[in-house]
C-alpha cells in the first residue's frame, strides 16, 4: 500500500494535480515513516518552481511536506502501535 500511495503521488506531480500529490502526503504521514512525503514535495517543487529562485518562491510542497512529517509523527506514534 506504501508503494501505491508513493507511485500515485509521484504520478500526480508529473502530472500537475498538486491537490492529489498533497493527498498522497498527509496519506503517507499519517500511516508510516514517510521519507516518501518529504521527496513527494521536493519533486513537485523542482518540477514547477521557475527556474529563476527570488523571495517570492518558497518551496511550498516541501515546507508543508516536512510540516506534516513532523505534526503527524505523534499522532502515528500514539493511534498506530
């Protein structure tokens, strides 16, 4: 199941659905360890972020990628023994 969630948010950032790899994110933190969330975001910033970085592009995937890793890691801990 980890690897279907993973592939289907991969896919969606190839694609451009940003709503469904955000999905497959919190999917992914909320049932594992997911180092998968975190490249998740990295990939969909690297894909769509202009090619000239200035203070107006943050790399929102990834902040809210390691956000989410890090807000559902003691509710995994706690409801998933």
């Amino acid at each position: 199941m980890r690897i279907a969630i993973a592939s289907v948010g991969f896919l969606s950032a190839i694609l451009g659905v940003p709503w469904l790899t955000a999905l497959c994110i919190v999917a992914l933190a909320l049932r594992y360890r997911s180092w998968e969330a975190i490249l998740l975001g990295l990939c969909v910033d690297f894909l769509w972020l202009p090619l000239g970085l200035s203070m107006y592009t943050l790399p929102y995937f990834t902040v809210g990628a390691l956000f989410v890793v890090w807000v559902f890691e003691p509710l995994r801990m706690q409801f998933l023994r």
